[in-house]
C-alpha cells in the first residue's frame, strides 16, 4: 500500500484540526502543519509551534538588515509608525531579490512590498533626524566612499565611534 495525495491532505488536515484543539490555545501557543514529503511507505509533516510573543522571522531579516544598511551603504531606514502617516516598515524577505521590503498600512492594515528606493523614499532618516555623531559619521562614510571607491568596506559605526573616542 502507498500513499495518496488526497489521503495526505486529509491527514494533513485533520492534524491540524487535532493541534488547534488540544487546549493549548489557551496559553497562546499556534500550531501550523506545513508540506509533506513523502514516498511508497512514509509521510513526513513539517509542524511549527510558534509562542504567543514569537517575533515574526521577516522583522528578525529587517533588524539583520538594517544594521547591515547603517553600516555598509550609509542608509538609515526608519521603522517608526511616526516617519509616515500612512505607511510603516514591519518586515523584509530576504529571498526575495525585487521587491524585499514589507510595508503596513497604518488604516487598513494591508501588506505591500517595495524595493530599496520606495523604501528610502518613504522611511530614510534625514540629516537633520541624526543626531550629531551620526551626522559625522555618514560624513565620513562619503567621504570614506569617495577615496576608496566600491572596493573597501568602511568601518561600521560602533568601530568609528571607539576610533573617535581613542583619538
């Protein structure tokens, strides 16, 4: 006997009914079945239990991200819901090479993606936003990209700001 994949939807779905129901609901956990893989004799169901304050992965990918951006191409986004009446940066998709950004907006809570320009356009923290040291420090990063061209990675702003209290 083998498997089908009308029995494996089945499955699929009454074990997803059976985990919503156990009762743990309750405690705010959520359970989601996911793909099956499978062959002649065995079916593997990927699950994911995810807990009540679980930070979403593509916030995780943004915060990654945007320190990357702070550091290397002298880009401060902002994901404050006050940078943009209507619109905020909740998340960004790795994987995706197009359009990886996330947006929310504010009044009627529906997800949009965008592209790095979109993204500077709505949420780039301004000159006059930085503070003083981060002022300087996209200064030196210019300038930093006007001597070495493409070809060196500048400090990032921790290392210049140890640098700067050295010197």
């Amino acid at each position: 006997m083998s498997f089908s994949r009308e029995q494996l939807k089945n499955i699929r779905i009454e074990m997803q009914n059976n985990l919503t129901s156990l009762g743990y609901v309750s405690s705010g956990l959520t359970f989601k079945v996911g793909n099956c893989s499978y062959d002649d004799d065995r079916a593997t169901f990927k699950v994911v239990v995810t807990l009540p304050n679980a930070i979403a992965p593509e916030v995780k990918a943004l915060e990654r991200h945007l320190k990357q951006l702070e550091s290397y191409d002298q880009v401060i986004l902002s994901t404050s819901d006050t940078k943009h009446p209507t619109y905020q940066l909740t998340g960004y998709k790795p994987r995706a090479t197009k359009r990886p950004y996330v947006i929310i907006d504010k009044k009627t809570n529906k997800e949009y993606v965008c592209n790095l320009k979109t993204a500077k356009h709505y949420f780039q923290e301004k000159d006059d936003d930085l503070t003083l040291e981060g002022q300087e420090y996209q200064k030196y990063l210019s300038l930093a990209k006007q001597i070495k061209g493409n070809v060196g990675i500048p400090k990032s702003f921790d290392q210049w700001l140890k640098d700067r209290e050295v010197a």
